[in-house]
C-alpha cells in the first residue's frame, strides 16, 4: 500500500495512467524498496482512492438501513472491520427482540453511534501526517519516535494495548437470544 497525504481532492478520477504517475513521482526518491514497487505498477492490478469517513444524521429511512461503511466508515485506521461486525450483531439483534422495525432500527442507532462517533472522533489529522511525513526531517522524527515505542510496547504490553485499544474494542456486546 502507498499511502501520502495531498491537498489536492479528486486524484481519485483521474486515469489509471496519470495515478502512476503521480505515485513514481511521490515515491521516486523514497529509496528501499520502493523502485521495485514503482516498476511493478506497470501493469499491476491499481486501486487508487482517497481516504475519507462518511458521517450521517441518521443510518435509516423507512425500512431501508445503513450498516458498517455505508453508514460511519472511519477510514482505514483499524477500527472498521470490528465495528462492523458490532453494528451487524446489534442491528439483528435488535430486529429480533423489538415489537417492530422503526423501534428496532431507532434502538440499533442509539445503541452503535456512540461508539462509530468515538472512532471517528480519534482519527486525528496530526496523527495522520505524523504517519505520513513529507519531509525527510519528518521521516526521522517518525523514525525515532517508532524506535522508542516498540521496545516500551512490548515491555509494558498490557497496558499499552489497553491505553491504545481503538473504541471498537471497548464496545460491550449486548446479549440477544438466539433466533
Ligand atoms: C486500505 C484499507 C485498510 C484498512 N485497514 C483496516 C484495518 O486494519 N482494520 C480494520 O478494522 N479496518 C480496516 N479497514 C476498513 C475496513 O476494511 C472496513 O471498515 C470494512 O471492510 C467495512 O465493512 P463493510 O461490510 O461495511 O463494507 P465492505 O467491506 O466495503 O463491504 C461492502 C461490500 O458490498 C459490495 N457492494 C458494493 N456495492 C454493491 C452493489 N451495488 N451490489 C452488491 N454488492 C455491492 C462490495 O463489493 C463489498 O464487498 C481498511 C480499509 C482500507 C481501504
């Protein structure tokens, strides 16, 4: 995966040829191993987009429900898949126990966006450009920093997993009976 941080919106409609382009010449002086990456663009499978959450009033209309990405997607920061799966569970769990579909649909809402909203809320801008440095003093800075955590990561584990843990995890399932 390339990832890099623009200003510049809608690099995502541009041909596939002009999104190479711009990935050889964002990548260019990268060095390890990213020539071998660039060269295997030539005629690699390409998904190109920009990173973005989506953010709805509300995830029903009627009968018609939105779950996971449709509904709150956060952005690739490790948090969608689970909670997904969270919103998935609720939503059929609720549809099962409720006397009927608005009440059911109201219910699921309550009950997931609270924490959909917490895990956007925790994506931070600085923390994304401090994952995607655009100077070499910002390389270094990562580097360092990265270089200190891991060690401490591994020692105190537990904790730091805790302290860390992205707001999918700290969810407390609700129990539903089985249909
Ligand atoms: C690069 C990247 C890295 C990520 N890393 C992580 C991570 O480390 N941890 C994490 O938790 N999450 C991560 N995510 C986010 C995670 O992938 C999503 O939040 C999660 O897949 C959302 O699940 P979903 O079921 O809502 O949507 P999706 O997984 O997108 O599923 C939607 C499905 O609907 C299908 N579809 C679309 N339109 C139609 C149609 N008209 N008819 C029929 N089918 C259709 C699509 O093909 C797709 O299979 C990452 C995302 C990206 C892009």
């Amino acid at each position: 995966m390339l990832a890099f941080v623009s200003d510049v919106r809608g690099l995502g409609e541009l041909d596939r040829d002009d999104q190479v382009l711009i990935l050889r010449r964002t990548f260019a002086d990268a060095g390890w191993e990213a020539p071998r990456v660039l060269a295997a663009l030539e005629d690699a499978p390409l998904y190109f987009d920009a990173v973005g959450q989506v953010r709805l009033d509300r995830w029903s209309a009627g009968r018609t429900v939105l779950l996971g990405d449709a509904a709150w997607a956060t952005g690739p920061f490790g948090t969608g898949t689970s909670l997904a799966l969270v919103g998935a569970h609720v939503l059929a769990g609720e549809l099962g126990t409720q006397a009927d579909v608005p009440t059911a649909l109201a219910r699921y809402e309550e009950i997931v966006r609270p924490s959909a909203q917490r895990a956007q809320d925790e994506v931070k801008p600085l923390a994304i450009r401090a994952m995607n440095p655009r100077s070499t003093a910002g390389v270094k800075l990562q580097r360092a920093v990265l270089g200190v955590a891991a060690p401490v990561s591994g020692k105190l584990g537990g904790l730091v997993g805790r302290l860390t843990r992205p707001p999918a995890d700290r969810f407390a399932l609700p129990e539903y009976p089985a249909a």
